[in-house]
C-alpha cells in the first residue's frame, strides 16, 4: 500500500534477479504481486472449504481483563477469525483460553467438556498451539538453533530416561524444515540468523509435531513477504485438511476476509457483530470495528 501512497515508479525483484519495472499510474496491486511471487493474488488467498466436523473448543460468555462476554465456537476444518482495532479484546481472549491470564467469569469447553485452563501447560496437555503476535519476544529462543526450536514441544516424546534421542531429534527437526520449506543453512543455525518470515515457519512448525487439535495464530503473516504469506496459507489447509480448527486473528481485514469461515467483529473488549463467509462487506465490517469512534466524532472519518 505504500508504494501505492509514495512511489511513482517501482521496481521489483525475485530471487535476486530484477524482474520488471512499472509506473505508478499504470500498475495496480494484482500485477505487482504476481511479479514478486510469480503467482496471482488469487491464488495467494486461495482457500479450501472443508465441511466443518465436532465442535473441538467452546467458549461461552468468557470474561478476562481487557475483555467480557465473549462466546465463540470452532470446530475440526473451520477458520475462525477475530477482527478489530488493536486493543480490542482479541488478543486478550486468546491468552486467557490459552491459559496465559485468568478467567473471570464463563465457560470453556473442550470437545463438549467444561475444562478449566489455569496455565499455558492446561492448555498445550489439551492440544491448543498459540503463535504469539510477538514471534521474536514471545514464540522464538533466538538464541537456540532452527532444530532445538522446532523440537521443543516435543522433547519429552523423543527421549527416554531423561536422554535425548539424537537421530529422533534429527529426524523430527530435518523433517519440519523440508515441510515448510524453511530457509536455513542448517538445523544447527541460530533462529536469530533467519529472516522474519522463516522465523514465522519456526513459531508454527514446532506445534506441528506436536499433534494440536486447536491452532491460535495472531497476526501470522506480520513483517512477512507475499510468498511467505501464501506458504502459510497453505499450511492453515493441511492442518484444517487433517481435522484441526483454527483461530486466526488479524488487523488486515483482507486477511481474516478471504479466508476465515466465521468472522467475529471485536470492538472495546466485546463481541459486536459475527458474519459467515463473505456475507458482509469490508465496509460493513470496518464500520462495526469502528462504530464507537464514528460516534464520539459524529460520524466523520
């Protein structure tokens, strides 16, 4: 959107290599994408529809700090998103279901049982996953190598009296990168060595072997290019494909727009407003994030 806003000229490269030149007033956004991707913008947003299957966590007039009432559902092969402004609530709701904060008030169900999450260990023994907003302050060792990171959810499970299983440990992480396709020169590098969007794979790699029912990612594709942004789309399909569900949350509308099956509108630490897939326009759900503001201002944008 800046080139857009700034530029009157843009070059794009691809793998090192210059790949065009364009005018400002005589590109557009689609034909920028496909030059640096050398895929559609069509194709980045692709989504797969699965028919949604058991209800895998329930939450019902949840309350925490920063957020109140907040009922919402996922089940196996479904993308729930969250949308609103920053401090809206969304954030604040998924830690408290993580177990990171305490409940005040309501319920959490777990396939159809009332569980209580005191802790982040409640949570992972469950089969939730949290991909943090902050990958470098909260879901990367940066200080630990590309393979430790990718293994640490599952230590337990390659080790035996207290001793890690070497070619296990190999094996697991060697796989994970492969999978995603995470750029590094070996599983031994440091994840602070990696660029921000193989940094990304890391934060959501390391559940995978992990085997969680229940995927939380907020703002997954923040300060990661096209490509990336389409590779981890991909992978919100394998993951739904094999009967998890997912809670997406995200600032960029488009985003949560085009892929979530369910749409819920956060505004000031409440549930405003729940659409289906693609029943409201980006419009309709801007101005509900927005309501209050547009009133305290009487209605000026």
């Amino acid at each position: 959107e800046e080139v857009f806003e700034l530029a009157d000229r843009v070059s794009v490269l691809r793998d090192g290599t210059l790949v065009g030149t364009r005018n400002i007033a005589e590109t557009s956004e689609p034909e920028l994408v496909k030059l640096m991707i050398n895929r559609s913008i069509e194709q980045i947003y692709h989504k797969e529809h699965f028919t949604p299957g058991a209800t895998i966590v329930e939450t019902r007039n949840l309350s925490g700090k920063g957020f109140e009432n907040v009922s919402v559902t996922v089940r196996a092969g479904e993308i729930v998103g969250l949308y609103g402004l920053i401090g809206a609530g969304r954030s604040e709701f998924v830690t408290t279901l993580y177990g990171r904060h305490r409940k005040s008030a309501g319920q959490i169900l777990w396939q159809g049982k009332e569980v209580q999450v005191n802790s982040e260990h409640d949570a992972i023994r469950l089969g939730m996953a949290l991909a943090p907003e902050s990958r470098r302050d909260q879901g990367l060792c940066l200080n630990l190598p590309v393979g430790t990171n990718l293994n640490l959810p599952i230590y337990k499970r390659i080790s035996s009296n207290l001793l890690i299983s070497g070619s296990r440990e190999k094996a697991e992480a060697d796989r994970q990168i492969a999978d995603l396709r995470i750029k590094t020169p070996t599983r031994h590098a440091l994840a602070s060595s990696l660029s921000g969007g193989n940094q990304q794979k890391i934060v959501i790699g390391k559940w995978l072997a992990h085997g969680a029912k229940l995927f939380i990612f907020d703002e997954p594709t923040v300060g990661v290019d096209v490509g990336t942004k389409a590779e981890i789309y991909r992978l919100f399909s394998t993951l739904l494909s094999k009967g998890a569900g997912i809670i997406l949350i995200s600032s960029y509308l488009p985003e949560v727009y085009e892929l979530a099956d369910t749409l819920h509108v956060f505004r000031r630490g409440k549930l405003v407003a729940t659409h289906g897939f693609r029943t409201a326009s980006h419009e309709d759900i801007l101005g509900q994030a927005l309501a209050e503001k547009q009133e305290k201002t009487g209605g000026r944008k």
